[in-house]
C-alpha cells in the first residue's frame, strides 16, 4: 500500500554507543514507571506494559533492568513518581514540533524545553497551538524475511485491523487506529509474524520542507530536546532528507 506515512524517517534513530543506550535505557525505564502504576506489574493484563517491554527488548535493554523498573513503580523497590507533559511549539520555517516529557521536575523541564527552542530560533507556544497539525496512530512494526509473503501479509494485516501498511527493505510498517494497536500487534504474533515494537505516535497531516541554515539549525534543535533526559519523544513535520 502507498506509503504516505513519513514518520519512520522522521523519529530518530539513534547510534547504539555506551552513552546513548543509557540515555534510552533510561527513557524506556520511566516510559515503564508510568504505565506500571497506570495498569499494573503484569504485562499479560496491562497491554501498554507490554508494549514498553517489546520496545526496551528492541532497544537491547538487559532483562533484569526491566525487571528492576517494574518492580521500582508497582513499590517493590524504592523509585521516583513521574510525571507527563508535553510542550508545543515552532521550530525555524514555521514547522511545527510538539515534545513529550516524563519529569519529576516540570520547572526544570519547561526551563530546559524552552532553552532548546529558543537557542535555534524556535519559539515555545500555548497547548494547542500545533496539535491540531497531527493524529494519534499505532504503529506496529514487523520483521520482513525472505519467507513473507508481501501481499499475504497486508492482507492478513488489514484483517487483524489496519488501516494502512508502509513496506520497507527490512521491515512492514502497520498503521493502525491509536488505541488498537496492541490488538493488531498481539493478532499478528498469533499469526506467527515477528513483532519489533508497536507504540503510538504522533503522524502530521502535511509536512514542510526547510533547506540550508534553517535546516541545520532545526536539526541541531531536535537534537538538543531528545538529549534530554526528561524528554521522551519529539515529533515535528519536517519532511528531512533521508540520509537524516
């Protein structure tokens, strides 16, 4: 099917060097935290808490870190409460970029947020300002082998509930409403395909295009909030090279 949806080349995808596996090794372990006290220690009851877990084994994140963060938010062990925010606002270009934290420090982290958009030309705005800009979907990713067949795997897909598939040299991407796709996730593992991860993200609606010094300039910005330590997300619309 057409693949309209960009955002795989949009989210970051990072190196895996020592600093930046511990940098989402502790992303992941409050991502845990949250959904933890959300809907409980037991992954097989609590869908998100499952999600999270794909995702950290994805990211190589040793079991017994997972074990510990679980533990850490059902009160086992002693731990932080976090809590979520997001922040809105432009980038150069006009674009659009709306960043999702976890923090046990919201002044600490709007301060930091605003830093970053005010150090590249960028400018904080009130909620709402861009969320309108973007929908809520699930995606959920599946590993492509030589024995899948494409067109019986889209089928099968858009039977277990999809409503679009991106095919990539190494991948499927499944697009899903946003609150179905852990059902579409666990029908397709039932079926015996691979799931690498399946999460909801934010897809904008059209996307810009920012050329030269703006570029460079909202890059280094993206860059800047996804160091973060309470940062846990960043989506935007601009449309970057795929080299990026």
């Amino acid at each position: 099917m057409s693949g309209h949806s960009k955002w795989h080349n949009i989210q970051a995808r990072k190196g895996k060097s020592d600093a930046q596996r511990g940098k989402i090794f502790t992303k992941i372990g409050r991502e845990i935290a949250v959904v933890v006290k959300q809907g409980g220690s037991d992954p097989q009851s609590n869908p998100k808490l499952r999600d999270v877990i794909a995702k950290a084994k994805q990211n190589n994140m040793p079991n017994d870190s997972i074990e510990r963060s679980i533990k850490k938010a059902s009160g086992e062990l002693s731990g932080v409460n976090y809590e979520s925010c997001t922040y809105e606002g432009y980038g150069t270009g006009g674009s659009a970029v709306i960043v999702e934290c976890l923090t046990d420090n919201k002044n600490r982290t709007a301060g930091d947020v605003r830093h970053a958009f005010d150090k590249f030309g960028g400018s904080l705005g009130a909620t709402g300002c861009v969320s309108y800009l973007f929908q809520r979907k699930g995606i959920v990713e599946v590993e492509k082998t030589d024995s899948i067949d494409s067109d019986e795997f889209m089928m099968s897909a858009l039977e277990f509930g999809a409503i679009d598939i991106v095919e990539y040299d190494d991948s499927f991407e499944v697009i899903t409403e946003a609150n179905n796709h852990s059902n579409v996730s666990e029908e397709l593992t039932k079926a015996g395909f691979t799931v690498l991860n399946a999460e909801t993200t934010l897809v904008p609606d059209n996307f810009v295009t920012l050329e030269n010094d703006k570029l460079v300039k909202f890059n280094r910005m993206i860059e800047m909030l996804e160091d973060l330590d309470d940062v846990q997300e960043v989506y935007h619309n601009v449309n970057l090279p795929e080299e990026e």
